[in-house]
C-alpha cells in the first residue's frame, strides 16, 4: 500500500495561472510553445519539443550511458527491479563488463537475481516491432536485474492479486487484479518506482505519437497503439500521484539531456499528465503580476502534504524571503530565500483549511500567490 498521511486535498490556485515544476535543470524557454496549453494540443506541442531527438547505438551506446544516467551516490548501478529506496536492497550491481570488473551482463543467462544487469524496455520491444529510435531510448531502456527482466518478459504493469512470485526487492508477479484490467498475469514494481514507470509512459505516449511512428506500436494489455486502455490510465494516474518525482528521476533527466538532447516533460511538469489524460487541469500558464515569471515556480505535493518554491532559472533578481500568511494577516511561514539551495519546501500538513497567501519577494520585485487548502 502507498503511504498516506491524513487525508488532505490541497488546491493550488494563483492570482492568476502559473506553471507548476519539480526542482530541475530546465533550460529557459524549453516549454514555452507548451504554455497554457492541454489535452491534445499540450501532447502536441510537447511531442514537438522533445522530438526528434539524438539516437544512441543500442551497444555500446545504451552502455555507456548508464555510467551517468543509472548512477546511484554510492557509485552502484540504480536498478528499479531491485533496489530498494530508503531501505537496503539485497545485492547491487557495479557498474560496466565483468572484464573490467562490473555485473553487466554477457553471453551467460542467469536463472536467479543478482548475477547481472541487462537492458528492460519497460515498454515492451514485442509492443513496438522493435523499432528505432524506441528501441533505444534512455526513458524507455533502463537497466534492470536479468533475472528479474526476463521474468517480466513482455507482461503489463498492473496490481498482483493472486502472487505467484514476489522478489527480494518487494516487487511481484501474479494476476492483474487493477479494477477493468484483462485477466492475465502482470508484473507490480515497488511503490516507490510506480510514479517512474508512469512518467516513463506518459513520455513514450507522447514522445512517439507521430503519424510515422505511432503505427509501430501494437494493441496489447495497456494500450491500443498509444492509446491508454481507460483501467491502465486511471492506474498510471494513480500511480504518478502517490509517488510523486524524486531526485533520482530529476538527476537521470538532468543526465540523458545532453546525450539525447530532450527530457521528460513530466518530469519536469508533473501537471501535463493529468492536463493531457486527467480530468482537471490546474497551474498552466504564465504569473508575472509583478515582475517575476516562470523563473519562479511552485509544486504542490498532495501526498506528502507539502508546497515546494523553487527559484532554479531566476538570475535576474535573485529571490530575498518567503513567507505565507493566512486570512487573518497571520504569518504561519517565514524564511529567508538566501543561502538556500534555491527552492523550498515548506510544510502544509498543520495548517487549518482554508486561503492562504504565499508571499515571494526579492531586493526589487514582490509577487503574492493564493493557495487554497479544503
């Protein structure tokens, strides 16, 4: 099960629309065409930015990208089939070919976890005749235990009811018990890696949604060609909620950039996903009531109940103290902006319901911005 806290529904709403972002590295500009735009017109103009994009060899290009893009602090490969966040995983893999050392996998098939790592299209290649550029494609292609790997096989993620088979790291196989699914088997990631998984579907959707492309795609368990079955949207919705972006997935969008020279706009824009396939869309736009714009943007974190700022591309006006006062002119948030790492978060959990006002401001500009907690 997910962790929650209590039960909370936080909406943001601003003086008027802005963008919501994680902490990244967004190059200024790189979703100006996609501003104020949703439904398929935001899946068009994203599908525009991040394509066409560099394509990497499959080997030794995939390989050697995994040295940067799949790196975790400790300097062992970052495994989403086996590791275990926060936790301590069974085994870990070092990175590069048994020749130099590493548990990269070679000729040999292993028949239990921790032998080697290999490469998992977490879209099955079965599912797109094993094309490029699909095929080898850093959101797509991520570096798994073989094992593991070959277990999945070409099974959809989904919810195990009945387990057949449950690995180290807590992940599972069994059948697919997600309310609307196909009977049939699945393959259920920790929860931890759920919201990873669905962002990665969500860019394959939109990445790959070309009239040349899109017919490469099958009908399979998840989805007609790129078409989300309904119960497999309502699942990666849920799923990219409860398991908001992590810094593992911020760093790895950071990494694959400059080797393939586009992101993940749901990464970077956790909002498009529920702007494209959801039902509301909130925070799409541009603020610049007083002089600052998309340099300062903010998150709101329904599941852990907490408001993040962050000031990531500000350069021009570097931002002084934040605070948030509630209706009654009482100040519930204060801090100075400098010297952090230029975000924030900020706790939401202990205030009362009702409209609150985050105030921004800088040695020259000030901007205020409603937040409503009901």
């Amino acid at each position: 099960m997910f962790k929650r806290n209590v039960m909370k529904r936080i909406i943001l709403s601003i003086l008027t629309m802005i963008p919501i972002a994680v902490i990244a590295q967004i190059p200024t500009g790189y979703y100006n065409s996609a501003t104020g735009l949703s439904g398929q017109s935001l899946r068009v103009a994203l599908r525009n930015i991040i394509r066409p994009h560099t394509t990497l060899t499959y080997t030794p290009g995939l390989w050697n990208a995994y040295y940067t893009t799949d790196v975790k602090p400790n300097g062992k490969l970052w495994d989403m089939y086996s590791d275990i966040p926060g936790g301590t995983p069974a085994y870990e893999f070092v990175l590069g070919p048994t020749s130099s050392g590493g548990n990269q996998c070679g000729s040999v098939s292993p028949s239990a976890e921790g032998s080697c790592y290999n490469r998992e299209h977490t879209w099955p290649q079965s599912k797109f005749v094993s094309d490029t550029p699909m095929q080898n494609d850093l959101f797509i292609v991520y570096p798994t235990d073989y094992y593991v790997n070959n277990q999945r096989g070409d099974l959809p993620y989904g919810k195990v009811g009945s387990v057949s088979h449950t690995f180290t790291n807590g992940s599972k196989l069994g059948t697919n018990a997600y309310p609307g699914a196909p009977s049939g088997n699945c393959y259920e990631p920790l929860d931890s890696f759920k919201g990873d998984l669905a962002r990665t579907y969500f860019y394959i959707a939109t990445c790959y949604w070309t009239a040349q492309d899109s017919v490469k795609f099958t009908t399979w368990e998840t989805a007609a060609g790129l078409t989300f079955k309904p119960w497999a949207i309502q699942m990666l919705l849920e799923w990219h909620h409860n398991d908001p972006v992590s810094q593992k997935e911020i760093n790895r969008n950071n990494a694959v950039f400059p080797l393939q020279g586009n992101r993940n706009p749901f990464i970077d824009h956790p909002e498009y996903a529920d702007c494209i396939w959801g039902t509301t869309c909130t925070g799409v736009g541009v603020n610049d009531v007083a002089g600052f714009t998309q340099s300062v943007v903010s998150y709101v974190n329904t599941a852990n109940n907490t408001l993040v700022v962050n000031w990531d591309n500000l350069t021009d006006d570097e931002l002084k103290n934040l605070s948030v006062l509630n209706m009654n002119g009482q100040m519930v948030y204060n801090a100075a902006a400098t010297g952090m790492s230029r975000s924030a978060v900020i706790s939401t959990a202990n205030w009362a319901k009702g409209i609150y006002v985050l105030r921004i401001q800088s040695l020259n500009k000030a901007d205020s911005r409603k937040i409503v907690i009901q």
